[in-house]
C-alpha cells in the first residue's frame, strides 16, 4: 500500500488508478486501470459514453529510481455514435499522458525528443539504455519526424538553408531546410538530391 501512495501522485488520479506495483532487479512493473466514463472520437470530436470493451496496453515510462517503468494498462474501447464518423470504435486517449497508439507516455517522449535534439539520435539512444530507457536510434528519428510532422506548416524568409542527412546510414536519406532569418527547420523531405528539392517547392 505504501508505494501505490508514493506513485500515484505521479500519474493523472482523475484518468488512472493503480491496482498493483511488481518490482524486478531492473524494472518496475505498474498495473493500472482506467476510471474514464467518456472519450472524444479522434476523427470527429463527438464525445461518447459507450463502452465497446476493454484491452490491455502496455507502454514505456520515464525510469524510477533508474529501473526500467513499464505500465500495463487496462484501457477502454469505446463506440463512436456520429452515424457519419469513419469510426466504428476507437481506444481512448488520457488527456496529455498518453495518446490514442502511443508506445510511451508523452513526457517520456518529450524526454526523448529533447535529448537527442541536444545531442543526436543515436546519442540519444545510448544514453537511454544507460538510463533502463528502452529505445533504438531508429526508433528516436522515427519519433522526431512524427512529432515534426504534427507542428503546424512553419512560414519561411527569402533565405534558406538544406543541407542532407541520414535517417538510416547507408540507407534512407533526406533533406532539412531551414530558414536563415530564424535557424529553424521548416521541411524535411523524403531523399537528397536535386528532384527532392525541386519537387518540393
């Protein structure tokens, strides 16, 4: 009972509870439950108060006490009720901690993403395996382009600068633009020779 009180106030108490706590010489294993009673549809925005069942998901946490946090969630499905939706059932999302298919929490990936931002990816990596934080290099890049792909289009000045990059070495490249006025990116593009840039105008 004594370490559900001292984690739980590091979770959201409205969205979860916890039903147990496993500790392993490098991991610590937190078995939560939702207490959710509605969702928003991600397609369409209709809150819903429909259950359609229950799952378990299983996602990655920032480390405790430098042991690996795995969280087992058992989460709601529910039912879209908008006739017009896509959407016949969708999992819930909770608020901020945890997105919709997400394989670790939001601040674990923000965690992530700022890292390797200061360092690179593949640092990244290293660092976070020193930590009992589970992720590849691979893993990091494709984690940064998603996260640039959900930021709003960025404007651009008259002046730019592209340089190339690998998102796999010897693999998969690209090419970053970025405007000079501001040293921020404003497009990465699938490969690196003249077609890409021309074809992305």
């Amino acid at each position: 009972m004594n370490d559900l009180l001292k984690l739980d106030i590091f979770f959201p108490g409205e969205l979860l509870s916890i039903t147990s706590v496993d500790h392993e010489d490098s991991s610590i294993h937190i078995k939560m439950r939702s207490k959710t009673h509605s969702s928003k549809c991600p397609e369409c925005g209709q809150e819903t108060e429909t259950y359609h069942g229950t799952y378990l998901r299983k996602v990655q946490d920032l480390p405790i006490l430098g042991k690996t946090a795995r969280l087992h969630i058992t989460a709601h499905e529910y039912v879209c009720n908008n006739e017009s939706c896509s959407k016949v059932t969708f999992a819930e999302d909770f608020d901020g901690f945890l997105s919709y298919y997400g394989r670790m929490t939001e601040r674990c990936a923000d965690f992530i993403c700022m890292l390797a931002m200061e360092t690179s990816c593949e640092g990244c990596a290293r660092i976070c395996h020193a930590m009992n934080l589970q992720i590849s290099g691979d893993s990091v890049i494709r984690l940064l382009t998603r996260r640039y792909r959900l930021q709003p289009v960025s404007e651009c000045g008259s002046a730019i600068g592209v340089d190339d990059f690998a998102f796999k070495k010897r693999h998969t490249y690209g090419t970053i633009i970025v405007d000079q006025a501001t040293h921020r990116p404003v497009a990465i593009l699938d490969g690196r020779d003249g077609m890409t840039v021309s074809c992305n105008p």
